[in-house]
C-alpha cells in the first residue's frame, strides 16, 4: 500500500473536495477495510492465486469472475498508466512523459526476462519510502508555514458529490490491502493472523497518509495542492528546508518504480490465467520457453500502458483505474455475502457496506472516468459474450450437434 498513490493522488482529490480531502481518506479508508474483511473470508475458503477473478466464479458464477478479472486487468493497465506518469512528474518535471514512457518500456523488458521483485526488495523499498515521508512531513512542518485554516471546512468546499469523488479518487492509494488475504497457505495460524495483519496494515498505511495530508494541507491550502502536479515535493519547497526536495522526489520515483514492477507482472500473469480459460485472445496464453514467464502478455500490457501515459492525464488515469478496481471489489463483497455463518469471520453487515461503498464512490469519480469505465466494462461484458458463444459453437461442433 505504501507505494505511489499517497504522491499523486492529494492533488485531484482535493480538486474533486478542497479541504475536505482528509475527511474523504477516512472515507476510502473505511470502503478498504470493507473489501479487506471480505477478501479474508473469502481466501480461507479459496487459497489459491486469481482472488476475487476465483471467488466470483466460484460463488456467483463465471461471468463474475470474468468481469471481476476484466476489471482488475483494465484497472491496474490504468494504474500503471498512473504510477508512470507520478514517477515521470517527480523524477523528471520537465521532461514527465518521455521518462514515464521510458520506465514502462525498460520495466516491461526486465518484466519479460522473469525478473520480479522480492519480498526483500519490498522491504527495501517501503523503508526508503517511509523515510521519504518522514523527511517530507517534518520538513513541511519545520520549515514552512502550517495554517490551521487551511484544514477548515472538515467536509470541504465540494458538498457530498465531492466528497465521495475525492474518497472514490484517495481510494486508489489503497491499493495492495487486500493482497494479505491471499496469503492463507503460507502464515501460521491464518485465522489469526490475517485478520490482525489486515487491520495493522491498514491503521499504519492511514495514520501515514494522515500525516502526509495534514502537512501538505495545513503548509500549501486545498487551492495550491491542486493545482500541483507534484504536491508533497510542493509541499517542501514552499518552506526554508527546500534543499530536501530531492530526497522526496527520490522516494516518490523508487516507490513508482517498485509498483510498476510488480504491477505489470501481476497484470500479465492474470491476462495469462484468463486467456489460458479462453476468455482472452490465447496468444496472451503463451509462455517463453526459457525464462518461463507470460511474455506475449506482459508485451501487451506494455504497450497499452504506455499508449496511455502518451495520451491521458494523470486524473483520468487515476479515476480511471479506480472506477474498474472499485467494481473489482463490489464483486468480491458480493461474493461474501453468499456466504454460510459458520464461514464467517467479520459481520455480514460489512459486506453490505461494502458493496454499498464500492458502488457510491465508483459512480460519483469524474464523469469522464465513469462513462469510460462503463463503456470498457462493457466491452469486456461483449467480449465474454463472444467467447462463450464462440465455446459453444466449437462444443456443438465437437460432439456432433451443431449442423456444420
């Protein structure tokens, strides 16, 4: 969780809500904890590698598993497309797009030779990101100058549409929570444990995002914030401590370049486990005879990522990808929801919230984001449609049915 969102998304939530946008975290934070409980549930039944792309199939049917996995591979395309241009915004802020589409290129090609990053890679990172953090925060703080006025209204300048369109978008800085839910064959005691992490995980991830918001608010105004492209880098060069900047826009671009790895990857592998179930083009299905790894795939998902860094903007892409992760989510509330009591770990009333909390901030992101999230959905509903219709035909053909 600790990876890129908290460095691009201050800046359009607080266009979608002003000062309201700590408000809105706590709001994505809640909706997060929702899906988390329910993805928990739902992998000590299922422990096995596909998440809600398996719980759908399994507990509402294979076209809910399809649309569940269309959505998370649509949606982390357009999260890449976002980590990219957050990379290329900080590490480069003359030149954000050719250095985005650079790091998404020599990612894809490291992606293809079966290289990935580790758990102690991961450790690595999250610590470099946190010291970034800590040296933004204490440097906005120390050095420049916090107003308490700047964090008034509680609820913003964007009423209750704004509201939920700023958590809807704070949402996206969530994502990874619910990746210890899959973890049930490899921790003791998951019944324990999981539960415990989930809830750890996300309490340390929002007091830190809490941290960032309050300092970036209380130094910079909702007005300044959005209007950055770079808020916390922003943030501490408005103050004395302004010679610190490059260790924030560092971290930012080693988070960035943390997630695209591991985004990419998982994205070809489940484009890989889908189309291996026919429910992609099958050459997405092909694996490198050497390296072992979904190549054709992961070439794909490079191309349509870095066709969109060269075209969409950072908001789009981040309403964007939320839209269709949001949807991903509804899908695996849903799924809980049919399960029995004694499969139960948290209430049955989560679930409902969640659902209801999925669906609320994924229609009230920006209009843009929500008819082009529909429309993709869509398509990927028509392109189900075609294969299993496609599927049929060949089984009528096979077993002498059909009139051919």
């Amino acid at each position: 969780m600790l990876g890129a969102g908290v460095f691009a998304a201050f800046a359009p939530a607080a266009q979608a809500a002003g000062s309201g946008i700590l408000l809105a975290l706590a709001l994505a934070a809640f909706v997060a904890y929702c899906n988390a409980t329910s993805s928990a549930e739902l992998a000590a039944l299922y422990p096995q590698a596909g998440g809600t792309y398996v719980y759908g199939r399994e507990r509402l049917g294979r076209f809910y598993g399809f649309l569940a996995g269309w959505s998370f591979v649509v949606g982390k395309v357009a999260s890449c497309a976002a980590m990219a241009l957050t990379f290329g915004n900080y590490a480069a802020p003359g030149a954000a797009r050719p250095a985005a589409v650079a790091a998404v290129v020599v990612l894809t090609a490291v992606n293809t030779q079966g290289v990935q990053r580790t758990a102690g890679l991961t450790r690595i990172i999250v610590a470099l990101v946190l010291m970034g953090l800590a040296v933004a925060v204490t440097a906005t703080l120390a050095g420049g100058d916090p107003q308490a006025g700047h964090l008034q209204p509680v609820v913003g300048t964007g009423g209750a549409y704004g509201l939920l369109q700023a958590a809807g978008i704070l949402f996206f800085a969530f994502a990874g929570y619910a990746r210890l839910a899959t973890l049930g064959e490899e921790v003791v005691e998951p019944e324990r444990t999981i539960p415990r992490a989930i809830l750890l995980a996300l309490a340390i991830v929002l007091a830190v995002y809490a941290a960032v918001g309050t300092a970036v608010l209380a130094v910079l105004g909702a007005d300044r914030i959005s209007e950055s492209a770079a808020p916390i880098a922003a943030a501490v060069d408005a103050g004395t401590y302004d010679e610190l900047v490059p260790i924030v826009r560092a971290a930012a671009a080693i988070a960035c370049l943390g997630v695209l790895l591991s985004l990419i990857a998982g994205i070809g592998r489940t484009a890989f486990a889908m189309a291996a179930n026919g429910e992609l083009p099958r050459a997405l299905a092909r694996v490198h005879p050497r390296h072992r790894v979904p190549w054709v795939a992961e070439v794909a998902v490079g191309v349509v990522v870095t066709a969109l860094v060269a075209t969409v903007d950072l908001r789009h892409a981040i309403g964007f990808s939320s839209f269709a992760v949001l949807g991903y989510y509804a899908i695996a509330n849903a799924s809980a929801f049919t399960l029995r009591p004694q499969e139960r770990r948290w209430p049955r009333v989560l679930t409902v919230a969640g659902v209801a909390g999925c669906l609320a901030l994924a229609v009230t992101l920006p209009w843009t984001s929500v008819a082009v999230g529909a429309g993709v959905l869509t398509a990927g509903a028509l392109l189900y449609a075609a294969a299993v219709t496609g599927s049929n035909r060949c089984h009528a053909y096979n077993s002498g049915d059909g009139d051919y």
